[in-house]
C-alpha cells in the first residue's frame, strides 16, 4: 500500500477499485508521447492514476519539474500542473521557464509555492518514490504497476489500464 499512499491522483475517486502507478519523468519523450492515453482512461475510463516521480539523470530539469508538480500537490492543482508539465515541451530548455509554467496555472498562493519550493519536502518525496521504484525493480519511464504486474515502456499503457479494468 505504499505505492498509493503517498502518491499524487487524478482521474476516478480514491475509492474506485481500478487503479495503476504510474511512474513518470516529465522530460521523457515516451510519457509524453501516451499521456493522452493515459488521461483518457482517467477522465473516461473510470482508472484512478496515481502518480510516483521517477525523474531521470539523463533530463537535466525532469527532478524540477517533479518538484514543481509535489509543490502544486499541496495547493490541490496536481492535476492541471501534472498535464502541463507533459503537454508543453518549450519548458525543458531553463528551469525559469518551468517556473513560469508553474506561475501560468493559477495556483492559488505562490507564497506558499515557493516556501515549498525552497523547503526539502519535495525531495523527500522524490526520494520516497525513487526508493519505492528501486525496490521494485523499475529503472525507467514510463512503468505502469498493476495489483498483478510490473509493466515497463510506453507500448504497455493499454495493457495496464486492461489489467486494472479486469481485475477489480
């Protein structure tokens, strides 16, 4: 249960029973390339998403943007925060420019953003979810876990949200 306990959601309500993890990197071209996927199985296909920070060394602002999205957790935007993070690209090039990003959603008290944003409390949760990777053998992005598997790479989305689907 630690895998949906600390994770930021969207899409059905906590109680529906289907479910999937979803490891992400918001600089990884493959989350990127499925995020439509996976938003319509939340928005249409009764899947509750719930989402663990596996930014990766290789992309030099994903552990940014990971914190941007913890930060805008605690205001209650994850979400729209979430989708802009893997919808707009141009933010990769200067950690200003997500900051920017961030800004342009409205959030509701930068103050408190930005004491987040200088706090250790977004690390530990990237730290958390890091650890919670490592021991289940995930080393990239995106993975999909379900109750019953470990699905790694973009080409298993479908599979996975059949997994939870099937098995209530």
């Amino acid at each position: 249960n630690d895998l949906v306990a600390e994770g930021s959601s969207f899409g059905a309500s906590s109680t529906y029973s289907h479910q999937i993890i979803e490891f992400v990197d918001y600089q990884c071209t493959s989350c990127r390339a499925i995020a439509d996927q996976v938003n319509t199985a939340a928005r249409d296909g009764g899947v509750r998403v719930i989402v663990r920070h596996l930014p990766l060394a290789a992309h030099e602002h994903a552990n940014s943007a990971a914190r941007i999205a913890v930060c805008a957790e605690e205001q209650g935007v994850f979400e729209e925060v979430h989708h802009a993070l893997l919808a707009h690209s141009d933010w990769g090039k200067d950690t200003s420019d997500l900051y920017a990003l961030a800004q342009e959603m409205q959030l509701p008290d930068l103050r408190r953003f930005d004491d987040c944003l200088s706090s250790e409390r977004p690390d530990e949760r990237i730290l958390n979810d890091r650890r919670l990777a490592e021991a289940l053998g995930i080393r990239g992005t995106p993975t999909f876990v379900t109750p019953i598997q470990v699905l790694a790479g973009a080409d298993k989305v479908i599979d996975a949200i059949q997994t939870v689907r099937v098995n209530k």
